[in-house]
C-alpha cells in the first residue's frame, strides 16, 4: 500500500473538508436503508420535510419512462407506485447529482460519471442478491459512490486529474494507476475519506477504499461492486474516464458464481436499468 506524504495527505484532508455535506434529510434516508424495521411512513415523513427532494422525485416519478395512469401527487402515491426501494435510491441518487459541479477545469465529464454510477450501483444491488450476505440496498450506496474521489478531484485538484486522464487514455492503463504515478494516490483513497467524513458504515467506507488490484478485499459487497463497475464498463454504460475493463480476480468470481463475461449473460437485458439510470441522471 503506498504512503502518502505529509503534504499529500494535508492536501487531500484540505478537499474532502470543503466538499459539503449530505442534505439532513439524506443523512435520514441513509440511515432508514440500514433500519430493517422502517416503514414507508417513515422513508414519506422525512421526504416530506424537504421540499427541494419532494419536487426532484415527484418530476422523476411524473417522466414519461414510468407511464403511469395518473399524476402522482404527493411521495406517499409515489411510494405505493413505485416502491420503497426505488424511491430510497432515487433520493439518495438525486443527493449525490446535487454535489456534482456543473463543470470542471479537469474536463471530467459529469454527466456521463453520472450515468455510470448509477448503473453499476443498481448492478450491484441485482448481484447482491444472488450473492451470499451481501446487502442489496449496501451495495446500491457503495456503486453509487464507488467514483466519489473523481469527483473531489475534478474540483480540488483539476490539474492532476486531467493529466491521469490523459495518461490512462493514452496508455491504455486503469485510471487508478494513473492517478496513483501522477498524485501519489488513487480516487478510492480520497472517496473512502469522504465518506468517513460523512460517518458512513466501516464496511462501506471500506467497499470504496479497497477495490482495486492487490488490495481488493474479499467480501461479498466489494465482490459486487468491483463486478457491477467492470460489467458498466464492458457494456458502456456511462463513462467515468476509465477505459480498462478488468477480468475478475478468482476470489471474485469464485463469490460471484463465474467469470465476467459469464455474469453478464446470466444477469441478461439490462437495458431498462440502464435506461432507468439515465432518467435519474437527468433529475
């Protein structure tokens, strides 16, 4: 594992301190997908509470992607409509969209980041559910954040990311690679500070940090992360300025039941997810 320097370390520190926080109301959403005995009274209350959040989802809710028979009001029809756990990925996606900046001196492309974490969260959400503790909902969070530390590069250290875009475009090299030879340290390292910041669960902050190469641990939830990003990448679902797709590791495909290209097949059409995920993008 390599150490970073004290000046390196000062920097990073620097930048995960002035992303700003998860909206009060997400912080009670996020807290809700842990609590095995919340109601969809309870997930509708907190809602409720935060106007901005109730018109982001009632417009996701009322696009022409659902189709549904009437206009949908209120979170509540919402919740009866579409379900408990579409409306708890939608406020925690449309958390994360609001933190992106609207552009960036690294020319990262944020709306196709976008796209790309939402469709390797909700990947991973379907592979954690064939596969043994996983978490479906743990998961969700953990592919949707999985590239956070891109994002506070894009905005903190612009320079630096642009030139390991370039590298790992160039030389056809992972981009974690890249950003460790040119800042000395990869985006996982700088996403799991952030969400330590923002008191996640220990077993998801270490999803975030260990996914890649020799440090990739062997749990169920890295499993389907790591699987669920490389299967995003394999069918192009979005880009997040990676272009390496990466075979599974045994200790992966052993949790996983195959390799990459046999997990693809058995998840099968995934199209509408894809398409689900480019109508939360767009909130």
């Amino acid at each position: 594992m390599m150490q970073m320097s004290p000046e390196l370390s000062k920097k990073l520190t620097a930048a995960v301190d002035g992303m700003p926080a998860f909206p009060k109301s997400v912080q009670r959403v996020l807290e809700l997908t842990r609590d095995v005995n919340s109601t969809p009274k309870d997930l509708v209350e907190v809602i409720d509470k935060d106007p901005v959040l109730t018109v982001k989802i009632l417009k996701v809710v009322n696009s022409a992607y659902y189709s549904l028979p009437k206009q949908i009001t209120s979170v509540g029809h919402a919740v009866v409509y579409l379900g408990f756990n579409t409306i708890k990925n939608l406020a925690l996606s449309i958390a994360a969209i609001g933190m992106l900046p609207k552009t960036n001196e690294a020319d990262f492309d944020g709306q196709q980041y976008l796209l790309h974490s939402l469709a390797t969260a909700a990947i991973a959400k379907q592979l954690a559910l064939k596969v043994g503790d996983a978490d479906p909902m743990d998961c969700f969070i953990a592919g949707l954040l999985h590239d956070f530390g891109k994002v506070v590069l894009a905005q903190f250290m612009p320079k630096e990311l642009r030139v390991a875009l370039e590298v790992s475009q160039q030389q056809g090299t992972s981009l974690h690679l890249a950003l460790r030879n040119v800042i000395g340290v990869d985006h996982a390292v700088v996403g799991a500070m952030l969400v330590e910041k923002w008191r996640f669960a220990p077993h998801l902050i270490e999803a975030i940090r260990y996914q890649y190469g020799p440090e990739l641990v062997d749990s169920d939830i890295v499993a389907c992360v790591f699987a669920a990003n490389q299967v995003s990448k394999k069918l192009h679902f979005g880009f997040a300025g990676n272009h390496l797709v990466e075979e599974f590791s045994p200790a992966v495909a052993k949790r996983l039941g195959g390799t990459l290209d046999e997990v693809v097949a058995a998840l099968g059409d995934l199209k509408p997810l894809f398409e689900e995920a480019q109508v939360f993008s767009k909130i």
